[in-house]
C-alpha cells in the first residue's frame, strides 16, 4: 500500500473523490481575490479544480498541522 508521501496527485485525487460525493457543479460564478485554485493534472489532456478561500485553507491547515501556503 502506497504512503501520502508516496501516492501520485492522481491516486490521491481519485481516493479523495471515493469518500465524496460528485454533484452537479455551478454554470457560472464570480470569485473574491481570496479564493485560490489548486489545478491537479489528470493524464495528458485533462485536469481537477480545487477551489478555496484562503480563511478555508488556513483552517485546514490549522487542522493538519500543515504549513501555510
């Protein structure tokens, strides 16, 4: 069994939409300047979206003890 350390982005992202659901998203939406887009690459010709407002990821980050970005 693979690590954290040692899972690829893509293995990650795939467990992590294992334990989620998938809904429909948004057709149009307008974003502050605190809102930060991590861009995950799937294969070669696609790609994932996360989307956080940096009070989000300060909390997460708070809660992972992980370093701020």
């Amino acid at each position: 069994m693979k690590t954290l350390e040692t899972a690829t982005d893509m293995e990650l992202l795939s467990e992590l939409l294992s334990r989620n659901n998938i809904e429909q998203g948004t057709v149009s939406s307008t974003y502050s300047s605190s809102v930060r887009d991590c861009v995950i690459g799937i294969g070669n010709d696609n790609t994932a979206t996360i989307r956080l407002h940096t009070d989000d990821i300060e909390a997460l980050n708070e809660l992972t003890s992980g370093e701020p970005q």
